[in-house]
C-alpha cells in the first residue's frame, strides 16, 4: 500500500515541532491526472506491445517502488537541529 501520512519532527535546542501532512490528499489530487492520462498509456503500451517491451510491467514496478516506501525513516543531526521524517 502507498505511502498515506508524512510526518516530519524538528527539534533544536528550544524548540520541538511535529508536522503531519495527509499524502491522502496529493494521491486524491493525482487521481483526475492519472484518469487523463489513461488513454496515453494504453496508447504507449500498444506501441511497447509491438517493440517487445511490456509498459504494464514497468508501471506495476513504479507502483511497488511507491508502497515500498512506506515505512521509510530519514533521521538527519547537526549539532544545533535534528529533522525526522517518517513515512506511513
């Protein structure tokens, strides 16, 4: 399953911040975009029919790329700042 919340926690010395963003909503967004395009792919994937390469396959493989990514944690420090974000 993709990627549904992000979360990103900023901490320094005085403060300590916590951001969640819906990526629910982006994946809504994208919807309409990908429904237009829709015809462009069956179109490419009939032209990569006849060269030998299957289209549906790479995009199933863009597909699993993005659920891969759920669960993912960045964690970067200095010093001063640490920045943490967390994918779910």
């Amino acid at each position: 399953m993709i990627p549904l919340f992000l979360s990103v926690h900023f901490r320094d010395r005085d403060r300590d911040v916590r951001l969640w963003f819906p990526l629910i909503v982006i994946w809504l967004l994208m919807l309409p975009i990908v429904l237009l395009a829709l015809p462009f792919v069956v179109i490419a994937a009939a032209i990569c029919a006849a060269a030998g390469f299957n289209l549906f396959a790479a995009i199933a493989a863009i597909f699993a790329l993005l659920a891969a990514t759920r669960g993912t944690v960045v964690e970067v420090e200095s010093p001063d700042h640490t920045v943490f974000i967390r994918l779910s």
